[in-house]
C-alpha cells in the first residue's frame, strides 16, 4: 500500500524511500544533488536521512 500522502511528520523525513517518487523529488530538490547522488549515497550510508546527509556533505 502507498505512502498517505496527507501525513507527512518527522518520521517521513527521517528515512529515505527511493521508490516513491515524491521522497526522491523533495531529498533531491532539498539538497541540490541529482537522483543517481541520491541513490549513491543511499545505497553507501543506508536510509536515514540524516546518514545520507552526511555523505552528501549537506545539513540535515
């Protein structure tokens, strides 16, 4: 079952889901960085938003 949209909280933000295209659209446009970027530094750091931002070398 999909995201529900209407709910969206600091748990929706505290992970990185690559396949929903609304998360890969507000991370991406949120740290400037490219969905291929995104998905590197997912597939390096896992999940957590903030883990992610670490190897993007961007604040959470």
């Amino acid at each position: 079952m999909p995201d529900d949209l209407n709910k969206r909280g600091a748990q929706d933000r505290s992970r990185i889901n690559l396949n929903e295209p609304h998360e890969v659209k507000y991370w991406t446009q949120k740290w400037g960085v490219s969905i291929e970027q995104l998905k590197a530094a997912v597939e390096k750091a896992g999940p957590s938003s903030a883990a992610v931002a670490m190897v993007l070398g961007k604040p959470d």
